[in-house]
C-alpha cells in the first residue's frame, strides 16, 4: 500500500551521511512532520519500528472520529486550522480522507449546552436539540439528555491518510524511509548531531531528532539524549490497550423504516463513557464502531500489548447498544484494539529540548490534528516557532490545562 521509492533510497544512503532531521515514528504525527519538512527542502530520515500505520501503533485502520466539539474552545480552533491541511491534502492528492457523516454528543457528563456555546463562539454551524427531536431525526439512538448535532464532522481514514502524506513527502525527494527499524538508543555526538542507533546495531545520523513514538514513548523516553530536567518533568504517559467492537447495523427499524445515515457520537454519562463512528473499509463497512472511552487496561508502553479483547468488556457494549442503540445488533461481528497514550489531563506534548522534539502524548484524541501537528513539529524542530503553551512540558510541570 504505502510507496517506497527504492532507487532513490539506495542514491540517498550512498549520497548522504547526515539528515537534516531524523523523525522516530511513522504514524499519523510521524508522518505529517516529515511531510512539512521534505516539503521545506530539509533532508529526512524516517525510522519506523515495523511499517507505516501498523496494527501496533495507533494510526492503523480506516475509521477515526474528526469532529470539531471539545469543552474549550483552544482545541475547537485548533480543528479549524487543522481542516486547512486536511483540505490540502485532499486537495493535492484527489484522495478523500474525511467522510463527512456529522457528530451527536450527549449525555450530562458531556453537557452539550456548554458545547454548542463553544461551537457558536467559534463559528462551527451546529444545533442544539431537545432528546425527542434528535430521536425523531436519529431513531436508531436513544438519548438521555438534550443532543448537539454538528455536521462538519465525520470520519477520518489514518491509513489512507498516512499513505497520502507519505506519497507527498517522498515525491520531494528528500525523504529516506526505513521500515523494520526499531531504535535502542539516540546519542548526541561531539560535533553537536544525532546518531540514532537500532537494536541491531545500524546508525543513522541527524542535526535534529523528532520523536513521535506514540505509546512507545515511555519505553525509549530515557533513551533519547534529552536533558535531565525536562525528563523530570515530563508528564506521565498512561498508556491504555483500547478495546473497539464492530456492531451491525439493523437495515430498518420495528415500523419498516430506513434509518438515515450513520453520524459518530460521543455520549457521557455516570458510570460509562463511550463513543462510537460508522466503521471502515477494515470491517466491511457494515456496522457502528465502539468503544468505551478510556476503558482498556493500562500497560507500561506499547510494548506490553497483547491484543486480547477483555469478556467483561464486550458484554459492557452489548448492553449500552441494547440500552441506546436500537439501530444496532448487539453482536459485535469485528473486534479490535488499539492504543491511547494520554496525559493526565488530556493535553499534547510537544516540546523540544536541545534538538530534540518530543510529539507525544496525544492522548486518545489527536489523530485529527495530524497535519497541524506535523506543522507544529517542524516549526519548532526548524526553530521557526513555539509550541502552544499547553503543549509544553513545563505547562505539564505546572498543571497547565485549556
């Protein structure tokens, strides 16, 4: 799926020695920060562990939520400006890579009144709507509060959209890539560059290093020639093995009617926080995914992962679609897991500290923001920009939070 420019590789390792910048990670953040920088002329080494949107990372599959309600509205502007790059590459790549299908948020926990007043002060058309008329709109939901509808939401596809940032970041010329390259270690040399080594031995070597390891973080975090000081105060990264479960979706409801189409969700509650989205082309595109929010066992890094889907945890969503989802059967007929790597509140880091920048946690929720979060990366990486201060570690140190 994702294209290897061999022949060029192979000139590029015999013409270059040092990179520019050596990015850790090819996921969704990885993978922006490559493409932002390739596309400003600097030369880029690419290592990652396995291959582009592997099962083992967070970035794999075709469905992730993009949406743009958040409590404050820091994170609501920041999808906006994220939709300019998400609009770039469909745009330059005439692929779509978000499905608009529309989010519903409810639940008092989620408290869609204070959404809709974020949604109004920036300028994202929504509406807010009574739990009888959003049912009347979305009978295949039941709702137990008021509901906020916002159309401009919908699906994002991360495999596809790794494969499109990729594509264009390798079309410039100046990226190396390296699948199958686990890194041990990051040394800062005499001269003032990088060498990275992997755990078979091979180096690379780069004036700068940018980090987007995701939920294997914590596991070469000490590794990474970072100072001792920002270590210190690096926020705690939990890293959590999210469970997801694939329900079909019922073709009618009990009067004969079609369903109109399927929009995401996000409903909280006391008790059990759980979201939900049409899911992709990775399963059949035949039923709602869903998850519990932050419900998966909590693992030391990524590294611990197992794969394995909790009993206990499939019967909780059978009997939260058999209380709210009448438009579902409530039979998964796919499951899958994948990982949140958060930060106590939620926040990003991205922070850099003596060439080395740092993009992770994300916290479960920043798959949306991946081309903004490549353009944040290299700026700072470059030196051509700060981060947003809740961003930084020392925000973290202090509890900072939007």
């Amino acid at each position: 799926m994702f294209l290897v420019r061999t022949a060029l590789t192979d000139v590029r390792r015999s013409l270059v020695t040092t990179s520019d910048y050596i990015v850790i990670g090819a996921g969704l953040a990885g993978t922006a920060t490559a493409w932002h920088l390739a596309e400003r002329g600097k030369q880029v080494t690419m290592l990652e562990r396995a291959e582009p949107g592997n099962t083992e990372g967070s970035s794999h599959g075709s469905a992730r939520i993009f949406r743009y309600a958040y409590p404050d509205r820091f994170y609501t502007d920041l999808v906006r400006r994220s939709r300019i790059g998400w609009d770039e590459l469909e745009r330059r790549s005439g692929r779509q890579l978000i499905q608009p299908t529309g989010a519903l948020d409810h639940g008092e926990l989620r408290n869609p009144t204070h959404l809709a007043g974020i949604l109004e002060e920036s300028g994202v058309e929504h509406e807010l709507l009574s739990a009888e008329s959003a049912r009347e709109r979305w009978p295949q939901f039941h709702f137990d509060t008021e509901v906020l509808w916002h159309p401009g939401a919908g699906v994002l596809d991360p495999a596809e959209a790794i494969h499109t940032m990729l594509t264009l970041a390798q079309a410039t010329g100046n990226v190396d890539l390296r699948n199958q390259w686990e890194v041990s270690d990051v040394v800062r040399t005499a001269d003032g560059n990088f060498t990275v080594r992997s755990q078979s031995g091979a180096t690379v070597s780069g004036h700068g290093v940018i980090v987007a390891a995701g939920g294997w973080l914590p596991y070469i975090l000490k590794s990474l020639a970072l100072p001792t000081g920002f270590l210190a105060n690096f926020p705690q990264q939990i890293v959590r093995q999210e469970q997801a479960f694939h329900m079909p979706w019922r073709e009618a409801d009990k009067d004969g009617n079609l369903y109109p189409d399927w929009p995401t969700y996000i409903h909280k509650r006391e008790g059990l926080q759980t979201y939900g989205l049409p899911g992709g082309r990775d399963a059949n595109f035949r039923g709602q995914k869903m998850a519990e929010f932050n419900g998966g066992r909590i693992l030391q890094s990524a590294r611990e992962q197992d794969g394995r889907i909790d009993p206990e945890m499939r019967q909780k969503m059978i009997e939260y679609v058999e209380e709210f989802l009448p438009g579902v059967h409530p039979e998964p007929y796919a499951e899958t897991t994948c990982l949140f790597t958060n930060t106590a509140n939620e926040d990003f880091v991205i922070d850099s500290a003596d060439g080395v920048t740092v993009v992770s946690a994300c916290s479960g929720h920043g798959g949306k923001f991946a081309p903004l979060l490549g353009e944040l990366a290299a700026d700072l990486a470059t030196g051509k920009g700060s981060s947003p201060a809740p961003f930084t570690v020392a925000s973290h140190a202090k509890g900072v939070s939007q």
